[in-house]
C-alpha cells in the first residue's frame, strides 16, 4: 500500500519525472537517485563513496542536466591547490587593477572527484565553502550561486595516494552513499545500449533553479508529529548510551537526519514524516558517522544495526 | 582468551563477593586460613594492576609464591587436621585456594573461574546451617559474583556496579519460578536436603541420658529449641505437658544413667482411657539416638520403636529436623515391669545415702502402704523449707544426704534423684525419668515451642495395682513449675526479653510478639522447605490433583513445566505490545496482536506501512481492512488528526482475520 499522496505539486512531479529520466541514464539506481534528490531539497552535499568506474561522475552530470543547473567538475589531484576552485586575482593591465577570475566553485553543482586524493588544505577550502556558501578571497567576501550543491567522491581510503577526509569533514556532507555494482539486468542493459553520456546531452531540463528552491523552502513545512520526535530522539539515545558504537550521534547529527527524512517525505509527495522515511534515509545519513565498538563481527552495517535495535514508539 | 583490563571496581567486587561468600567459615577455620585469605587478597587489590610490566617481569617470582604457600597452605592443613578429606578440610582447601585462585587471576578465564569459585563457596555453607539468614546471605553473595559476571562481560563499561548489582538482582528475581518448580517437583529421596556428614553435630545441646545433680539446670540456663509441636486438637493443659525423654534406672551415689541396654518393647500391657492426642512433633537435630513423646505414646511411627519404658528411640542420631506423626494419651495405666526390671528398680550403690536410708527405715515402721510413705515423704518436703532454684549450693560428699538433710535447695534433677532414692530405699521399685515440661504456646502460629530451658526430671514409682504412677516431687515445692511452666516459677532462668526492655511492658510484649512470628517462619521453614521430603512432596502433589506419582513421571512432569513455563515466557514477550500512553497506539497493538496470532508478528523497529505491505502481500483479501486501519492509525499518530480515534477504535474491535477462500 502506499499512504495518499497529499502534496499535488507540478514541481515535486517534475522532479519524479527527472528522477525517471535520470535512472534511464544511470540503469538500476533509483535509490541513489532518490537520495541525491533527497539531499539537494534538504540543502546538504553528498558523497559517493566508490571504486572508480560506477557512474558516479555520469550520476551528477545527469542531475544537473536534467535539473538545468550550471555544473562544474573539479578533478581533485595531489598538486590541486585552493584557488584552483575557488579562483584567482589577476592583475590586468589594461585596467591597472586586480581582475577576479572565479573558480569552478560558482556554479549550482560541482562534482568534486576524488576528493580524498587532494591535501588536506585543499580539502578544507571546499568544505569551508559548502558550509559558509560563500568563499573569502583576498578578505572579500564572495557570495556563491544558490542553489549550491557538491556532490563529491572518493576512492576507499585503502587505496595509494589517498588523504582520508577526517571525521569533522565527514559530518559537514549530509549523506554518503555507494553506487556498487549494477545488477545483471541493469548491467545487460549498458552493454547494449547508446553512449551514456551521449544520452546526458540530449537530455532536456525540466526545471529551473528558481523552482528548486522554492521546494528547498517548502521542507521545512513538512509535518513531524511527537511520535515521530520521539523515535527520532530514541534512535540517538540508542547510538550513544547502548554501548554498541564507538560515539553517539551528535544534535548535529539529529537535525541532519530529521530534514533529511522531511525532505525524503517531500520527494514523495507525503505531508508528514513517517518512521519509514527515517529509516529509508538514515543508512546514508548516519553510515559515516556511525562505527562499531570492539570488535566488527556484525553482519549489518552499523546503520542497519541502529534501526533493528530501536522499536518505533 | 583475551586478556582484559579488569577495571579496579570489578576486581573490588569480585573480591569482595569471595570474602563474603567465605566469612561464615572463618570461624570454624584453623585461625591462620583467614589470615592468608586475607593477606592474599589484600594483596592482589594492591598489586599494581594496570602495570602489565609487573606482572610479566615478575612472573616466575609470582609463580613461585604461589606454588610455595599452596604447598604450605596443604601442610598445614593437614597437620591440623590429621587428613585430607571430609567435610571441614574440604572447605578449608577451598577458602586457601580461592585467594590463591584470585591471587593468579589475569585473563579473563581467569576471572570467570574465581566467580565459579564463588559460586561453589557459597553453597558450602549449607553444610552447617539451613536457616533463613543463611539463605538471604547467600542470595546476597550470589547476587554479588552474578553482577561480577555481567561485568566481565560488559566490555564497552556501559554499567556502573550499581546498576550491574540491579541487572544481576533481576536475573535472580526472574530465575524464582524456575526455582520453584524445580523445588517443589524435583523427585525427593528420603533424608535431608543435604545429607549431614559424620562430625556435623558435635556440640548440640540437649538432655542427655545421664543426670547428675546440675546437668539438668545447667541445661535450662539455654533457650534454644528442643523441638516444636501441632496438634491437631487443643492443647493439652500445662500439668499434662510430660514430654517423655530418657529414663534412668542406675545410679551410682550421684551420676543417673539408664544402665543396661534397652529392650524392644514386645507386648503391651498398658491401658488407655480417655480421648487420644494427636500431634505433629518437629524435633531440632539432637544427634542423639531418641524421641522426645507426650506421655504417654500410644505407638512409635515407622522408623522408630518403643522400648520397656516406653521411649521412643531411633535406629539413627538425628541429624537433621525431622518431623513426626505421634498419637498419646494423657490418662494411662502402665503396668510393664520384668523379674529383672524390678531388681534394677530396687537397686542402690552399697554404701551409700546412710542417712537417707536411716529416714527410709523410719518412714517405713511409721506407715505401712507405699502410697503413704509417697504421701509422707512429699509432705516432708512441703514442711521443711525445700527451696526449688536454679543456683543450688554445691554438692559435696553423698549428695543426695547433704541435699536432703544439709542443703535443702535444689532443681527438679536434685528432687528427682533423692524421692527415688528415698523410694527405692522404702522397697519401692522407682525410676527417674528425664525430658521436657511444659512448652511455650505460639498464637501467631498456633504450636507450641519447647525449649531447652524446659528441660524438666521427674519420678515414677511402681504401685501395685496401678503400675507405674508418675510422682513429680518438684510440683510439691514449686507448684507454679508444673501448672504455670517455668516461665513463672523461675521467671529470671528465662531469658527471653533482653535485660534493657524488662521495664517497658509495650516493647517487651512487642519483643515477645516478634520472637514468636521468628519463630512460625522458622517452623514453617522446617516443615515445608528443609522438611520438604518424598512425603511431603507427595501430599502437595495430591493437592494438586495428582495421585501416587512416582520419581520418573516426577522427572517427567518437572522437565515439562521447566520447559513449559519458557515457552510460555518467550511468547509472552514476542507477541507482548507494550502497553502504550496513546490511545491510538494502544488501538493499533490490538491491531497487531490480533495479526501476531496469525503469524503476522509486527517487529518492533517495523514502520506502520512496512507492516501492513507485509500483510498484504500474503494476505491480498485483508488489504482493505488493513489498509484502512493503517491510514486511520498514521493519521492519528503521524498527522494528530484526534477526531479519527473512534473511527480507527471501530475498526480494530470488527477487525477479523479470515482465511482467504482461495488458501
């Protein structure tokens, strides 16, 4: 069954047809879609946490297609210095005066590739802008194009040449998700099918900057009854007084989680929040900044362990 | 097994449980095992634990010390006690090597061990005490080295001892009806609940049987209990209160004892008359081979028998409380007496009583019928200042003269002996007889206590044609003793209220009042928990319904209702809903329950919709109703729409689960 649908929006059903359009692109991933939607209405930067070779770079350029927002791809690279992204002043000399030439960083999505494999201080010039939306260059103030919205990746930290994203840039990124592998169907499909990313260029957008933040605006007008609070708050108290994690979850962490499934509720035309929707988005939410304690000899990410361990009030 | 860094609390109360489970020994210990216990422990909580440097550069030293007081510790053990085995050398090796045990401890087997230890220590001392205290200490220990367990397993340090003593109280708390089903079903064998070894009941006091002039009042300076009586009627009066012991015929100028052996009692020659008095009779161990009776008993109950006199003797001491089913008539004629029985009823030491004899000899020209030489010599004692107390001047020379003639104060043991001498002397055949008068009635639990402070002598002369006549010469000097009971003849022999309470009427009565509910639950401790054998066992079952039930089908019934009462347990928390606040939540558990007894067990981190497409993809005919139901309950709870509560009320109360057509 499915709970009436009791948001009759023209932009929330061009956002379902893009999600159509975009899971034509990316075969067999309308989860990850989904979530990346979910992320952009909630205002949060996602990253994808995969081997090279997913789709990960083709998933991003399609939802900026689709959803007509300017799109910048950072290649993140040891050598990749600050204002490679966020720009520099040149001096002209024509004009005898200092010329600001932005950076990729001001457009409406930026996928940020690898990002572990760039210096930490790099790093932290991204994440300092996708927490300000604004960057300071040369102590100006420089405000960036919203909507905005990082979608960035990273190789497994195991791998050679990697700078491990610390924890506390960890929880600046809303979610984290992994692609994995498509399924045989899906995969079949790729196999016989047209260029993917000759696909992306005949992709016609359906909506427009304006639009989305309207619905950003409108998450927050979604419903949370006190049933709902309280399963929430019983899911951080479990995280940090149960023993089975290594630290609970941060307030931050809370307030992440709770727009995060508005924003999931929204996606889905739903009013009001339900315990499906927590737990439909907590796995991405919380999957990395959440770990075991002791020994890992559960079969369950920590994530899944969470939600089987608290009941719904 | 991985070692662990075992936080100082845990060690602390893991030590703490092993000394606790093994301080009721310590007195009965060779004075230097505590001492060692202590020292060991002691010293292992104030080794440096956290400095694993410690322990391993001085391993082979640690090692080594422990090996040497280990052999040290069994040396002296046996040198004190001459042996290895039995009961309190077993128990001594056990204290010495539990801190020796705790001494080593490092990993956490280890640790696991010394619990075990623990455990097994405690259960040690039901090998000399069975009372309640006994039995809340131990739970107290077991609680304790539980809530040590929990903590060795408590990795991640979520407990404070507190709350791990609370968690280990819940456990025990919840084990109580398995408990009890194994207590009351597991099949009995005749005997006690722990079989006593040989050297359990060294020092038990109690009548003996033999008596001499101070056994007797040296006796009721205890007010510990002889034993404990029910009746099935009323209490027979005080005066009739003869609790028959052992009875004396040989004396040697002062000693009493019963002399040669006794016989089996063959044939009856004893009359009844009157109503019987049924009892049951609880008696306390005596390690002593008999029965305390009413006199006079009718008849021995099955593994005991009557001997010429009438005592109620045991093939075994009594080890253990025991109780027994007894019949006796107060109002009897005994007229048992052999060629040779007489001759021992007459005998005196040669040389002795002179004087004694010389009164005899009087009384004997002055009267001529035995019943009134008995009259005259009790009349003597009337008039001549006899005094009946506890604290008699010592004895010396022929006592029985110098209490007669010289002393003149005396207990029932010194009446006794001199009327039967004096008998004897008169050509009377008499006998002392020894044991209990009286009893102390409890209301709380309608029996009556007797106490070793009611320890009592008596004569009993045979008369022609009425047999063997019961004379109690002290109820001449001290009638209260006989008709009031000790209580108020020599009120300061008994100690029942402590000496600061003794002015204060209120708190001693309510001192009395508490002693005496003690004292009902400690008899109904004996009777239905240490007393709890193969008989009562089966007059429960018979109760119960259940007739002539034997040990396997007991084995059987047992292992059913253990498992029986899990299964229970384990479905009524599965298909529990807890009970909600919300009165929709409280709608939809119904909801719920109704499906979980289908199969269709909601889990508890199941989200309504979840729930309910679960349903329906098995069930595709329920998927009206339990999609109106669902929507009615996420409306209400998830969108506080209040007004559909009714709605939702109606349509979980008609909700029936109905197999499709189809299945």
């Amino acid at each position: 069954m499915n709970i009436k649908e009791d948001i009759n929006d023209s932009s929330i059903n061009k956002l379902n047809q893009a999600i159509d359009t975009v899971s034509h692109i990316i075969l067999g991933k309308e989860m990850a879609i989904r979530l990346t939607l979910t992320c952009i209405l909630a205002r949060g930067h996602i990253l994808i946490e995969d081997t090279p070779g997913v789709g990960k770079t083709t998933l991003s350029h399609a939802i900026a297609a689709v959803l007509g927002l300017s799109y910048q791809r950072i290649q993140f690279t040891s050598d990749l210095l600050p204002a490679d992204i966020l720009g520099v002043s040149v001096y002209n000399r024509e004009n005898e005066a200092f010329e600001f030439h932005p950076g990729p960083i001001f457009s409406n999505l930026i996928l940020a590739d690898e990002i572990n494999r760039a210096t930490p201080r790099t790093q932290s010039a991204l994440l300092e802008a996708m927490a300000e939306y604004q960057v300071t260059i040369e102590a100006e103030t420089r405000k960036l194009s919203l909507p905005f919205f990082v979608i960035a990746t990273q190789n497994p930290n195991n791998q050679v040449g990697t700078f491990p994203l610390p924890e506390s840039q960890l929880d600046r990124f809303l979610m984290q998700i992994d692609l994995g592998y498509p399924d045989a169907k899906a995969e079949r499909q790729l196999l016989i099918g047209e260029d993917r990313r000759r696909l992306i260029g005949d992709v016609r957008s359906v909506f427009n900057a304006e639009e989305l933040i309207r619905l950003q605006n409108q998450v927050e007008s979604i419903q949370t009854a006190d049933a709902i609070l309280d399963y929430l708050q019983d899911i951080l108290e479990f995280s940090r007084n149960s023993g089975n994690y290594t630290q609970g979850l941060s307030p931050r962490a809370g307030l992440a989680i709770l727009h995060a499934a508005k924003a999931w509720a929204l996606l889905h035309s739903h009013s009001i929040v339900l315990p499906e929707d927590i737990q439909a988005i907590l796995p991405s939410v919380i999957g990395h900044r959440l770990n075991y304690a002791g020994e890992d000899n559960h079969n369950l990410t920590p994530a899944q362990h969470l939600i089987q361990h608290v009941a719904i009030p | 097994m991985p070692k662990i860094e075992l936080s100082l609390d845990k060690l602390v109360c893991l030590s703490v449980g092993i000394l606790l489970a093994g301080l009721p020994h310590w007195p009965r210990l060779p004075f230097w095992i505590p001492a060692i216990h202590l020292l060991l422990i002691a010293g292992r909580l104030y080794l440096p634990y956290k400095q694993k440097k410690f322990w391993q550069t001085q391993r082979s030293l640690i090692g080594l010390a422990r090996i040497l007081i280990m052999i040290v510790g069994v040396i002296g053990v046996y040198t004190t006690y001459g042996t290895l085995t039995g009961r309190d050398v077993g128990i001594t090796l056990l204290v010495l090597l539990s801190s020796l045990k705790i001494l080593e401890s490092q990993t956490q087997r280890d640790f696991y061990v010394c619990a075990y230890l623990g455990y097994f220590l405690v259960i040690t001392n039901f090998f000399y005490e069975q009372t309640i205290p006994t039995v809340i200490y131990m739970f107290v220990i077991t609680t304790i080295m539980t809530a040590c367990l929990i903590g060795f397993n408590d990795i991640n340090k979520r407990f404070n001892p507190i709350q791990l003593i609370k968690l280990s109280s819940t456990l025990l708390v919840q084990s109580v009806p398995l408990l009890l089903i194994m207590f009351i079903l597991f099949p009995r064998v005749n005997g006690p609940l722990w079989g006593l070894p040989e050297d359990a009941l060294t020092a038990v006091t109690g009548i003996d049987d033999q008596m001499s002039p101070g056994s007797i009042s040296k006796l009721v300076q205890s007010s510990e209990v002889a034993f404990r009586v029910s009746f099935a009627g009323d209490i027979p009066e005080q005066s009739n209160l003869y609790w028959r012991g052992p009875v004396l015929w040989q004396t040697d100028g002062r000693k009493w004892t019963h002399g040669t052996s006794q016989n089996r009692l063959n044939s009856k020659s004893v009359v009844f008359s009157g109503d019987s008095t049924r009892y049951e009779l609880m008696l306390e161990p005596t390690n002593k081979k008999w029965i305390f009776a009413l006199e006079l008993l009718n008849d021995a109950p099955a593994d005991a028998y009557l001997t010429q006199d009438y005592q109620l003797k045991t093939g075994k001491a009594i080890q253990a409380r025991k109780a027994y089913q007894l019949e006796s008539y107060t109002s009897y004629q005994l007229n048992e007496l052999s060629e040779d029985a007489l001759v021992r009823a007459l005998a005196l030491p040669e040389t002795s009583h002179i004087k004694s004899r010389d009164f005899a000899d009087q009384l004997r020209q002055q009267y001529q019928t035995p019943e009134e030489i008995i009259q005259a010599i009790l009349n003597w004692f009337q008039q001549n200042a006899f005094i009946y107390t506890l604290k008699p001047p010592l004895l010396t020379g022929d006592s029985i003269d110098e209490f007669l003639f010289n002393t003149r104060q005396g207990f029932c043991e010194h009446y006794a002996a001199a009327f039967t001498v004096l008998m004897r002397s008169s050509g009377i055949p008499a006998r002392v007889v020894t044991g209990y008068l009286g009893g102390e009635i409890n209301p709380v639990g309608d029996f009556l206590v007797v106490r070793q402070y009611h320890a009592h002598a008596w004569a009993e002369v045979w008369l022609k044609n009425k047999g063997w006549v019961r004379i109690d010469p002290t109820a001449v000097i001290s009638p209260e003793r006989v008709d009031q009971g000790i209580e108020n003849a020599i009120p300061e022999a008994v100690i029942d209220v402590p000496f600061v309470l003794k002015n204060n009427s209120t708190l001693s009565s309510l001192w009395q009042r508490v002693r005496r509910s003690l004292d009902t639950l400690n008899y109904q401790w004996s009777q239905w928990v240490l007393g709890y054998g193969p008989e009562r066992q089966q007059q429960l079952l018979n109760m119960l319904g259940l007739k002539a039930v034997d040990w396997k089908s007991l084995t059987i019934l047992l292992f059913i209702m253990l498992g029986g009462s899990i299964l229970l347990l384990g479905l009524f928390l599965l298909v529990k809903q807890p009970k909600a606040s919300d009165p929709a939540k409280r709608y939809y558990n119904k909801f719920c329950s109704k499906l979980a007894k289908k199969g269709f067990i909601r889990q508890a981190h199941e989200g309504p919709i979840d729930y309910a497409n679960r349903v329906i993809n098995s069930q595709q005919h329920l998927a009206g109703d339990v999609e109106m139901i669902t929507r009615l309950y996420v409306a209400i709870r998830y969108r506080s729409e209040a007004d559909k509560l009714a709605e939702l009320k109606q349509a979980v109360n008609t909700f029936v689960f109905s197999r499709s057509h189809s299945n």
